[in-house]
C-alpha cells in the first residue's frame, strides 16, 4: 500500500472521501431506521433471548458476557420492550463501527481514499447488513475489536501519550464483556509487535506499555465473567470448550474433511463473493508489501506503510488462518472469524482501489460491484413487498422431487404465533391467569417469552438436549394445577411424555403468516393440569 497521499487519493467521483464517507454513514443508518421501524423481520430468537437475559442481570450469562443484555437494557428503558427498543443498539453500533474505521483509515493512517472505500466494502457485506439490523453480540465485538486495532495503531506512532492505551484497554474490556472472542486479539497484538520488531521499528516503551494495557483490559473485562463461571461451574467456559471442538463429542475426530467446504462457502456468503475474494488478494498483497520493504533505518513514508500492513497483516491472517485450520477439525460458525475482516474491510477495498488505479481511476467495471451489494440490500429491505417465493414442494426435470424454501420466512412467523397463544389462552383454558408457556429448546422458549402479549418468561423443558441459560433459572415447580402452552418447531406427532407432567393434553398444528404469506410451522400443545413434577436437569451438553 502507498501511504503518500497523491491527488487521486484525495478525491472520489470528483468530491472530498470526507463529505461522501459522512453522507454514506448517514443513509445507510437511516434506511437500518426505517427497515426496522417497517417491521418486516420479526425479532430472531437470539434477539430474543438477549432480550430475556436484560430482565434478569447477572455478572455473565451461559454462552456469553453481560455487555449485550446491558445494551438492551438501556435500549428497551428509552424505547419499551419493543423491536426498535431491542435494535436501536446495533443501529448505533454499527454507525460507531463505520465511524471508527473511516476516522481510522483517513485520519490516523492519513488514506481518505481508502477509508471511504472501506466504507462501502463494509455496507455492501452481508456481515454488515446483518450486525447493523440484529441485536446480537458480533455488533459490540465488531466495535470493540476496530477501536482496539486502531488504538494499539495509535500508540504505535505517539508510544509517549497515555490516551491510546487507555483507549486499548476500554476496548479490550469492553469487548471482553461482550464475547469471549476479544481474547483472541493478544495474539493479534503479539503478530503486529513480532512483525515490528523484525524491522527495529518496536519501540520499547511501546511494547511496555502495549503489555500493560493488554493486561488490564483483558483482566478487568473478563474478571465479571471469570466470577460468574466459577459460580456456575464454569458453565459459560465449557459451552465454549465445547463448540470449539476441544471438549465433548465434537473432540472425538481431530481431523475430518466434512467441515471445510461448508465454512469456506459461508465465507463467501457473510461477505459476498467478490468482496471475499478482493479480501484474499489484499492480504495476500499485504504480505507482500511486508517482504519487499527494506530493513532498518526505514524512510518515515515507507515505514508508516510497513506498519499499515504489518497491522492488517496481524489482524486478518492469525484469525482467519486458525478458523480455516480448525474446520478440519470441527463445525465452525459463520460468524466466529468476523473480527479478523474488521482488517478485511480494509484489505478487500485496498486490492478493490488498486484495480481501480491501473485504470487510471476511471474504468466504469470496478464501481458495479458495490451497486450490486446495495441493490441486494434493498432488496432485503423491501423483500416483504416483493414476489420472492416461500415455499416449493414438487417435481422437477431431471431433478425430480424438490423442497424449496425462502430461508427468510425460517425468521418469521414468531410475533403471529404470539398472537395465537394469546387467543389460545384466553378461549381453551378455564383461568387464563394460570397458564405458563414452555419450549423444548432456548430458542423457542426465548421466543415466546417475548412474542406472547404480556412478556412472561417462559420456560424451557430440560433433557434431550444441550443446557441453556434457562436451566440455570427456576422452573415452574411452583405453579401446580396451572395449566400449560407448549410449542415445538414444525409440524410434530403425539408427545405423550407430556402426560408425566399434565393430566392430559391436545395438540394442535399451527401455521403462522406473516405479511400475508406463510411463515413458520409449529406444533402446540395444550397442556392440562400440572402435576408439579417438572423434569430435573440432566443433560450434559454444552
């Protein structure tokens, strides 16, 4: 990359990278405004469940920090318990993160140029579009992770001011609280000071008090969480222990080849394709830049660049390249490597604003790209009013039977499903005070404790599966004689185990709308006459 900035770097389509970075952070938050405010996406269960866990505060929670039912909180005390009230936050998050990379990319790395196109590397992903609407933890990770990289930049180039390293340390406390993947970024810090070092350009004071305030963010953001784990038998550690295939049934096989192509393609998917392969080749570039630049005693333009890429270097590759390691071994989440293309935005629209320069800035095939990723969320955003099929059940040529589904609709239908309960309760049962709500899973639970009229918690029936954060909440032993609604994801058969805990029982399939059109299929049960027997807890899966 060229650090020097020239006459091109200062200009795009003719105007200042300033003015258009803050009318493109400006729209793109207001149209997250209007989406939301449309109601067109009822709140997904993970919503919900973060929701649920802010009406209970603790120190942390089963599977993560505090921090996002903290956010939801202040959210829903200003706006109700209501959709916005739950979004609000990653609105505002999101506008954070955008202003965080620009300011970065403009001011501290002086590249305006770049910083807008970042921009729109960034709001054109499906990572962005789906973090800047859906309340979820990637949000306050994503801002944290970006205000991290760029404070440790910072006292890079001022190691004699105090301000960057606290700046750092907030960053890594905060995203501690957020999710335990903020521990990750020791291992981009020690890459970027490796890198550093290889050219004598680590100062020592910086590395000091680089160590120092790695130390005391980790330690004060996780030390909430450490205590709650130590009080829950370190609960929240083990889930993650065993997601990440380290312990439990997904430790078993070390090596298999089942994962990879799965991950891989949900790469493609979380940025879009051409933003994902413009993200290889600058990282790729960026390591190239590293092996070309010369030794010590540096020039100062040509140094500022080595750091530039010495950062996106230690903050893409360390990440990236363990998760793509790791899926031979285990499933991996889609979401679990969002942080290293915090450095990814940036690496896609550096090689994205090379092609561009051998063009000489003028070549119309490098600006589609981009138009497309807007016109697709668009479409997302107005997808309620458009003819986009639900549902496809039939046979076709050479293919022969075929099930087709929208994936979008797989989010919908919970706020309807609401609604019938609600009508349930108050027409088949004799006290509709009496009647508590149940799922099979957290999900479920966490979806009807927010989508029936009234808010009350819910309540998930153990065994069978892996433990969530309701089992470590009371269970309705206390309400015998009550009657019950209980919900399972599609169309279900007979559950005669209910009779174990209810006099009797009858079941119900529902199909809900939403919009108009079909949504989500489910299975109620109406459950009569709680015996007070509610089944322990068992299962030890985390």
């Amino acid at each position: 990359m060229q650090t020097t900035p020239s006459a091109l770097e200062n200009r795009v389509l003719g105007c200042r990278p300033e003015l258009l970075a803050g009318l493109l952070i400006f729209a793109v938050t207001l149209a997250r405004i209007l989406f939301v405010l449309s109601g067109q996406l009822d709140l997904v269960q993970d919503e919900a469940q973060y929701w649920d866990w802010s009406r209970t505060f603790q120190l942390s929670y089963f599977t993560k920090g505090p921090l996002i039912a903290w956010i939801n909180a202040a959210g829903t005390a200003v706006f109700g318990d209501t959709t916005f009230g739950v979004r609000v936050g990653a609105i505002l998050g999101s506008a954070l993160m955008q202003c965080i990379l620009f300011l970065g990319v403009a001011k501290l790395w002086k590249r305006p140029r770049l910083g807008l196109l970042s921009l729109v590397v960034l709001n054109c992903s499906l990572l962005a579009m789906a973090s800047g609407v859906l309340m979820t933890t990637d949000n306050p990770l994503m801002v944290c992770w970006m205000g991290a990289l760029f404070s440790m930049y910072w006292a890079y180039q001022k190691p004699e001011r105090i301000a960057p390293y606290v700046l750092l340390a907030l960053a890594l406390a905060v995203g501690n609280l957020a999710k335990y993947m903020m521990l990750a970024f020791a291992a981009v810090a020690f890459v970027f000071v490796w890198l550093l070092h290889r050219r004598g350009m680590a100062e020592k004071r910086f590395v000091t008090r680089l160590t120092v305030a790695l130390l005391v963010g980790t330690l004060l953001g996780f030390l909430p969480i450490l205590i709650w784990n130590m009080q829950n038998d370190y609960a929240g550690v083990r889930h993650v222990l065993h997601l990440g295939g380290v312990s439990g049934s997904r430790a078993q096989s070390f090596i298999r080849f089942d994962r990879f192509p799965e991950y891989i393609g949900s790469q493609f998917g979380l940025l879009l394709p051409w933003w994902f392969i413009f993200t290889l080749l600058g990282a790729w570039g960026s390591i190239q830049a590293l092996r070309k630049n010369p030794g010590r005693g540096i020039q100062y333009a040509k140094a500022q660049d080595y750091a530039q890429n010495a950062l996106l270097v230690a903050g893409f590759w360390p990440i990236w390249g363990f998760f793509i390691f790791w899926s031979f071994h285990t499933k991996i989440n889609p979401n679990w490597s969002a942080v290293s293309y915090a450095s990814g935005f940036i690496l896609a629209a550096a090689a994205w604003n090379a092609v561009w320069k051998r063009r000489g800035g003028k070549n119309w095939r490098v600006w589609p790209w981009p138009i497309i990723g807007a016109m697709l969320m668009t479409i997302l955003m107005v997808h309620d009013a458009l003819p986009i099929p639900w549902r496809y059940e039939g046979t076709l040529p050479i293919v022969g039977k075929v099930h087709i589904e929208n994936p979008i609709m797989h989010l919908k239908g919970w706020d309807d499903l609401g609604d019938k309960l609600d009508e349930l309760r108050n027409t088949q049962f004799d006290n509709p005070e009496h009647v508590f709500f149940f799922g099979d899973n957290y999900d479920v639970t966490s979806a009807l404790s927010w989508s029936v009229p009234g808010k009350e918690r819910a309540y998930c029936l153990p065994g069978g599966r892996r433990l969530n954060q309701y089992d470590l909440w009371p269970g309705p032993q206390d309400k015998t004689g009550w009657d019950a609604i209980f919900v399972m994801k599609k169309f279900k058969g007979q559950h005669d185990s209910l009779l174990k805990y209810f006099e009797k029982y009858e079941r119900i399939p529902y199909q809900s709308m939403h919009a108009g059109r079909p949504a989500r299929r489910f299975t109620v049960y109406l459950c009569y006459g709680f015996k007070g027997n509610w089944p322990p807890v068992t299962g030890t899966g985390y």
